[in-house]
C-alpha cells in the first residue's frame, strides 16, 4: 500500500503519494486534474439543471425501527416552491396511480446498480442541492451510527478490515457507539512529542491493509463504500460548525480523528474521485449531446459552455482505471448480479436515516456512484460511441453523477487545506520551541 501519510519529520502531512491502488492513477495526478476541473465544476452544479433534484425523503426503512429522528434546524432540508422548479419536469410527471392498482414502476431495472426513482414517476420533494450542502448537522447517537456499521456488516461482501467507532459518518465525533467519550485526536502541546505522534499517525501494520487475495471486485465495492463514508465525514469537518466562534469553519482535530489517522479511508476518497473520473470519460459522448434545456436562455447557455469544459479536463487525464478487467471468467455474471444487490440494499439502507439534509445526501451519493458502476459495468464503450439508442440514463442519474464528482472533488480541496493548516500549525510550533 503507498505511504498515504509519509514519515517526513512533519512535512507533507496527509501527502499521499505513489499510484492509488487498483487504478492506473497516481495521487499526484488526481490532484492536478482537480486543480483544473474545479473550477467549471463548481459552476456547473451552480447552474439550475444539475442543483435541482427530485428526492423521495420521506421513503419509509425497510430493515429497521428507525429512532432518534434529528429536528435541528440543519438537519432539515429546505424544499423548493413550485414555482422555482422548471415547468418543463413538472409537466412530464406522471402520478403512479395511472399505472393502475397492480401495475408500479420498477425501482430499478437490469443495468441499474442503485435505486433510480424516475423523476417523472411516483414521491418526492424538489430540492435544491446547492442550499441545502452537506456538512455538520448535530446528527449524532446510535441511530447515526447503525447507518454505515449496517453497511459494513451486512453488505461488503464480508471485507471489514478496520472498523472504528469514530467511522460513524454522520454520527457523533465524540460519542462511541458504546456512548462512552471519544475526544478527537489533538497534535501534542509540545515539539517534543511532536515527530513520535507523526509516527503513530502515519503507521500502517494497524490490520487496516485489505489482503491481498480479496477478489478485486470486492475490494472496489469496499473502496467505493468507504470513500463515500471518508468523504462525507471529510465535509462534516471542512464545514463544521464553531458554537463558540458562531461560524462554519474547518476543524483540523475533527479532521485527524477520523479521516487523517486512516490512511486507507484517504486514500479510498482518492479511488472513488478516480472511478468517476472514469466513467464520466466513458460517459462523455452522451453527456456531451444530453438535452440539458431547461426553457431558459441563459441557463441554457451556461451549461451549454461549461459541459464541454469539465469533459475536455476529464478525458485529458488519459487511463485512469480500467473497467475491462473487472466480472471476468464463468463467475463474472453472477458475482455482479450480487455486486448489484448488495448496492442496491445500499441505496435502501439510506433511507433509515434520521437526518433530512443526510439522506438527501445519502442517497444522491449512493445514485451517483450507482450512475459510474452502470455505464462502468452494464455497457461497452462502443455504447456511447453512436447513436444511444441502447443507453438509458435518467435526468436524475446525470445530475447525481455530477454532483458526486463535485462532492469528492470538494474532499480533495479539503485535504489539501488540511494539510496546509498542518504545516503551519508545525511551523507555529516549531518557532516557539
């Protein structure tokens, strides 16, 4: 496994470098094309086709009781008025009960690795991804928890490594599951024990390396849930509220106890950035010709502007991963059907949770990532080469794929600033001493 945290005397903390295991990608590299494909990403989620997204919150769970229910003022999401959601998808909604009382909409069909919901059939509320963000709620407590330990247990093919309390995504960064204190991780007041700490940080024989004889299928469907897990609690602590400051801010310690301290969790968010690089550059023919009209000229213009953009830095970064290796032999077919079942129990699972704006983001991830592993697995190249006929990606599909690019594209920032808020606290440490 590369050296996700190097040893280095404190320097280039939370600098991973060498190639992200099971792609054709080095850290340095992933990097460098975020620093490029920001930019016109960030506006493109700003622009009102890929910020608005119909979502069924209110889906009932299906594994569980669910409890503890957060009502806090930032865990509920804000939904649109009728009137901020383009008429054109208000006018191709059709209501279910037109199918009639023995006919329902399948969730998903053969190709699809997640749940799908159409848009243009049955519930859901109209959101507006860009004001309601994912970050720090207060949503805490062993409902909280149960989410991603539910996921691990019972759905990643029995690949559990390392499974700590502070994993507990949404969950409480202070609060085990066993409701006793788990204070962050804090650097030590003193240069002294400084390097020592950096060492323990940075250790890698802790049982978290995955084995090598776990079949590569697995190992991504492991990659691919706790990059989303590392990425989400990689926002919680970009974007962390202060009580004391009243401000939203970074929290380095947050940061350390739950995404620093794992090498394997960083470098999964760096996998996951990877996989979807790849299959929005398998995409690309179809997302560049996608209808995106949404009746207004200007936004119609813009995403017309900044579609091409973001592909052209995509499709720069050469092969990144290569999906042809993958569900091969007499197994293959079988082994993905599984692969598709235990995600799409995923996407269901996500629906337990208590936290309005956490589902919301739950899920839109989970679609996402759904999206990349569909045109990944479920078509051959040549599929997006012509005419599209045998292609069938909903409008919902096209904008959770994006959004969940835009989501790891924000992690990597983040990583970045954390490491240089770091440095310079060492640099702080090291004048005084």
């Amino acid at each position: 496994m590369a050296a996700v945290l190097k040893k280095s005397q404190g320097q280039n903390i939370c600098k991973p470098e060498g190639f992200v295991m099971d792609t054709y990608s080095d850290f340095d590299s992933v990097e460098a094309l975020n620093r490029r494909v920001s930019k016109p990403l960030r506006k493109l989620i700003e622009t009102k086709f890929f910020r608005t997204l119909k979502v069924d919150l209110y889906k009932p769970c299906e594994f569980w009781r669910t409890e503890g229910s957060c009502f806090q003022r930032d865990c509920i999401a804000q939904p649109l008025e009728d009137t901020e959601v383009p008429a054109i998808w208000q006018a191709s909604t059709v209501d279910q009960n037109d199918f009639g009382p023995f006919l329902h909409r399948p969730e998903f069909t053969d190709k699809d690795f997640t749940i799908v919901n159409d848009e243009s059939f049955g519930d859901g509320i109209w959101l507006d991804l860009v004001t309601n963000p994912e970050r720090f709620t207060g949503y805490a407590g062993a409902g909280a928890n149960a989410i991603w330990m539910s996921i691990y247990q019972h759905n990643c093919f029995g690949v559990q490594p390392y499974i700590q309390d502070t994993a507990g995504g949404w969950g409480s960064q202070l609060v085990n599951l066993d409701g006793k204190a788990m204070p962050f991780v804090k650097p030590p007041p003193n240069h002294r024990e400084l390097v020592p700490f950096l060492v323990n940080l940075a250790e890698e024989e802790r049982g978290i390396t995955l084995p090598q004889d776990v079949p590569h299928e697995y190992r991504m469907f492991y990659r691919a849930v706790s990059g989303l897990h590392a990425s989400t609690s990689t926002h919680i602590c970009s974007d962390y509220y202060n009580a004391t400051s009243g401000k939203w801010e970074p929290n380095l310690n947050c940061f350390i106890s739950r995404i620093g301290a794992f090498p394997d969790r960083l470098q999964n968010i760096y996998f996951n950035y990877v996989l979807l690089t790849r299959a929005i550059q398998k995409m690309a023919p179809y997302i560049e010709k996608y209808d995106y009209k949404i009746g207004t000229p200007a936004e119609d213009k813009m995403v017309k502007q900044l579609v091409p953009r973001v592909l052209k830095e995509v499709k720069k970064a050469g092969l990144v991963f290569d999906d042809s290796e993958l569900f091969l032999g007499p197994g293959g077919s079988a082994l993905k059907a599984e692969f598709k079942d235990n995600f799409r129990n995923i996407s269901r699972i996500m629906d337990c949770t208590g936290c309005e704006k956490c589902r919301l983001w739950g899920k839109t991830q989970t679609l996402g990532i759904g999206t990349a592993l569909k045109a990944l697995f479920s078509y051959k190249d040549k599929a997006f080469r012509k005419s599209f006929t045998a292609v069938d990606f909903k409008r919902n599909e096209i904008v959770a794929l994006i959004n969940t690019y835009f989501q790891f594209s924000r992690s990597i920032e983040a990583i970045e600033k954390f490491r240089a808020m770091y440095q310079d606290l060492l640099t702080d440490w090291k004048a005084s001493n």
